[in-house]
C-alpha cells in the first residue's frame, strides 16, 4: 500500500505571523509530522508582522513543516515577494509563483493560480492579477504528463484564492475562468480562500470529456481566514495518496451524498482562438470561452413562466445502486460482520479505527425515524450489544447518525476509551459553535417517534445517555460526526476527518473485519 502523504491546508493568514507559526509548531507536534501546508488567499496582509519573519530569515527560528503559500490579490501586497529568491522566503516558506504545477517528491501534483483575475480593459494588470492565458497554461501543464489522450487522471490538488462561479450562490468575486479550470483538470481536492467563510461541498462527479473517459470526483473547500473571530474553519488537514498510484476502481469509486458538478449549467463553450478551431489544432489542444454568459439560462432567470423557473431536482437514490442495501450488487461484502432481521453490522468505510462500526439498515429506509416498532427493537439490541463489547474494553461507544445528503439509514459506533469519553459532549458543543450549529438535549431515543418524521437531522448519542440533536442542516459539514471523534482531545487524528483518506486496502479491511467478527461472537445475538 503506497504511503500517504500528510498535508495542512490554511486560509487566508493576511500577516499574522506569528500566531501562524505558532500553530503550524503545535499541530504539527500533536498531529503531524505533515509533509506539506499550503495556504490560500492572502498570507500576507496591510499589516504583515515581518519582524517576526525576519527571525525566520535569519534562521534564529526555523519554520516547523514546509510552507507554500499563492502570490498577492492585490498591488500592495506585492512588497512582500520582491525579496524571494526562486520562490524561497526562507527556510520551509516558499512562494509557489503566479501559476503552474508543482509535483512533490512523493508524486504529489498541486496545481495553482494565484491573485484574482484580471479585467479585459484593466491597466491594473500586474503579478496580483491573472488572466485566461494564465489559466489555458496551468490546465496546458496538468495535461502535458498524459501519455495518451483519454489518460488523465485528474490532478491531486488546485489551489486558487478566488472561488469559482456557480459552486455556490452569492460568492463575492467569484470567477468564471476558475470554474474552468477546475472543470479541466478535475482536482481531487480544491481549495480557495479570501471570502472570509468556510464551505465543503459534498463530492461532485465530474463528466468526462476528451482527456479522460473517467467520472473522476472533486472535492471544494473554501477557508475562513486564519484566526477569524467568529471561529470558521481555517485550517483542513488531509492524508492522500498521489492520484498516478492509485488504482483506477478508487478514483472513480462514487458515494450516496454525491452531487453533479455545479459546472455543468455554465456556458464552457469550445471557441476559435487566432482563427483556428480546436479540431485544427495539431496538438489536440482547445479553448473555453469564459467572457459569454448563456443567454438563455439568463433569459430564463428573469421570465415569470413558471415552467421555465423550476427548482433543480434534488437528487434520487436507486435501491438497486445504493452502497449499503444488501441486495444490490454495489455493496462491499467483505465489510459485513453480523447480519440479523433487520439491520447488520459493518465496518466503516474509511474507518477512523479497526473498530469502527457501521449499522445498517437491511432493506432501504432512509433514517431512523421511519422504522418500525419491529425494527427499532432490534436497532436497540445492536447498540447494546455493541455497548457491552466496548465496555469489555474499557471504552465507552459513541452513536451519530446523520440523515442529511444520504439515502440509506446508517448509524456510526466507536469506541471511546474511558478516561477521556468524557470530553465528547464538549467536543461536541465546541464543534456546533464552530460550524454555527445550535444542538439541543432531547430525552433519550425510546422510540422512532422521538426523531423528526420530516426533514433532516443528526443526533448523536454520548455514552452517559445525553442525548444531543439539530434540525438545523443548511451548510451542515458533512464530516461533523467523525470531526468530534478526530478532534485533537479525543482520538487526536484530525486528518482522519474525511474518510476517503482513510481507504485501506481490501486485505487490510478483510484482516480488519475478521478479527471483529471474532472478538464481537460473544456478545452476537444473530448467531
């Protein structure tokens, strides 16, 4: 199994030196070592702190991970890179440049754009701004390492400050060039920063094209500004293997909570450049035009026609698709350790740990709150059960479900050890004030009827029988549930936050639910 690489990725910093320092040095010893952080947006501000910079120069102090961070968004932060030599600031701070593509020695390629773009008739135009033929370079180096056409991959990670159009709505600044971009080269990963919030979107597929025949995913994340008063996320750690050693079934491996590309109703029209088309072009080359807005969809936007103002559908699950239901042939058989009636119990996918469980549903119910009285009966006799075998352990379990952006009933078990399983309704409430959302203590679950009927929601139930829930799902984080057991006071893993970065291979998962199902036979009712 190739090594995953450990990476930081951090907002916009805008100067303030020397609290960011401070924070790489202790991430890094709790969490880390990480081979690389990469920041977003502005690093340097109005009010750059460069006499704490220059203790670094002199290497008085020396930066604890490799830092690189994008160019300037505006003229007067230029000031701050005159002095860089070959993109060096100093030791373990290093500028990436206005644009190209930077592969590490582990493989790892990060493609980047920096500052904003620039206005066709601006006489601004400078290293804080880019342009289209900026951007036409960067997808042209991503593609130039495929060997032949309709082998792309995808690249790692984009990095850009400015977010891209359409991936969410009322964006300042948000630009149209950057969706292109990232709609060429499909990143794995793309993050942005200086609009002072932070947003996750769930994986979006996107669709293939000449240089691929892959649904290769993206995942976006924008970042707050490093620390922003109201204590939005602003840093995002990971683990990832490079994407040219990955198998192919892992990049294109698709999950319930999916969403089509938020690109896909733009205008990317293949347009002429110098009087040539892209069919005419010897190397098989083209071009967006990204100045053209679709009239029509514009059109359609300010008609009062009811028909042509219709919502876009929400997105449908497919018994016969679902990961999780055990008559479809998608689902992950070697996962499953116990099956009863109505529910069975897997590992996770992804876990945080070799005990971290999964109940399922057997048949496709989307939460909870719709079983029957049958049902639920048995849902309580697998927490339990699961209870006693952590409890056997010395650890205390953790139970959350989320019926947000998912189509199959699931409900994640992890054990905490028992001197800090005390922390997790902290964690938890920490958690809620950083993401804004407000939790409330319900009566313990005696039945489905004390989960909402209507709408989504995630509850969690904590190991003293506190029982914590919100309603409140608008920009709810999809990770929310593994971000409290990851927290640095918990199981101190934050890179494990994402599952997709925990992947093993399918003889570790094999070696992982064998001894589960081993250790798990005493307290199995189903056996």
């Amino acid at each position: 199994m190739e090594q995953k690489l450990k990476l930081l990725v951090c907002g916009d910093v805008r100067g303030k030196l020397k609290s960011f320092f401070a924070r790489i040095e202790n991430v890094n010893k709790k969490s880390g070592p990480f081979d690389l952080v990469l920041c977003v947006g502005d690093f340097f501000g109005s009010n750059s702190e460069i006499d704490v910079l220059q203790e670094y120069k002199r290497n008085v102090k020396t930066v604890a991970a490799p830092v690189y961070i994008l160019g300037p968004t505006a003229k007067q932060l230029t000031q701050y890179y005159e002095e860089t030599r070959d993109g060096d600031i100093c030791t373990n701070l290093s500028y990436l440049g206005k644009r190209g593509v930077y592969t590490t020695a582990g493989g790892l390629k990060i493609a980047y754009l920096s500052g904003t773009a620039s206005s066709q008739n601006s006489s601004e135009a400078g290293e804080w701004t880019y342009t289209k033929a900026d951007a036409i370079a960067v997808r042209d180096s991503c593609l130039a390492s495929k060997a032949n056409m309709g082998d792309f991959r995808g690249i790692d990670i984009l990095l850009t400050s400015q977010w891209p159009l359409g991936m969410r709505e009322n964006v300042k600044d948000s630009c149209k060039l950057v969706s292109w971009l990232a709609d060429a080269i499909k990143p794995r990963y793309h993050f942005c920063g200086i609009n002072d919030e932070f947003y996750e979107s769930p994986p979006y597929r996107n669709l293939p094209d000449k240089n691929t025949q892959m649904e290769l995913a993206t995942r976006f994340v924008g970042l707050a500004s490093f620390g922003n008063p109201e204590k939005k996320k602003h840093i995002y750690a990971l683990s990832i293997t490079p994407v040219e050693k990955m198998r192919v079934l892992e990049l294109i491996q698709k999950t319930t909570d999916e969403i089509q590309s938020p690109y896909q109703e733009l205008s990317l029209n293949i347009m002429e450049s110098e009087g040539r088309s892209d069919r005419e072009k010897p190397d098989g080359q083209y071009f967006y035009d990204m100045n053209t807005y679709d009239d029509n969809r514009r059109n359609k936007r300010r008609s009062n026609e009811p028909h042509q103002c219709q919502k876009r559908q929400r997105p449908t699950f497919d018994q016969e698709t679902c990961w999780f239901c055990l008559s479809a042939g998608s689902i992950e058989k070697h996962l499953i350790i116990s099956v009863g009636d109505h529910f069975y119990l897997a590992l996770a996918k992804g876990p945080i740990s070799e005990t971290h469980i999964l109940i399922l549903s057997i048949t496709h119910i989307q939460c909870a709150a719709l079983l029957s009285d049958e049902q639920w009966a048995e849902l309580v006799r697998f927490k339990q059960a699961l209870t006693q075998f952590y409890a056997d352990r010395e650890q205390k379990v953790f139970f959350y479900e989320r019926n947000f952006k998912t189509g199959h009933l699931q409900i994640n078990a992890i054990g905490i050890d028992d001197n800090v399983a005390w922390k997790i309704q902290h964690v938890l409430e920490d958690k809620g004030e950083e993401y804004s959302v407000q939790l409330e203590k319900v009566p313990k679950l005696g039945s489905p009827a004390d989960l909402p009927e209507r709408g989504p929601y995630f509850v969690a139930e904590l190991p003293d029988g506190t029982v914590m829930l919100t309603r409140q799902m608008k920009g709810f984080p999809l990770h929310f549930g593994r971000e409290i057991i990851c927290a640095d006071n918990l199981l101190n893993c934050e890179e494990k936050a994402d599952w997709r970065q925990c992947n093993c291979s399918k003889e570790e998962e094999d070696e992982m639910v064998k001894n589960f199902r081993e250790n798990f036979k005493p307290y199995d009712f189903t056996v």
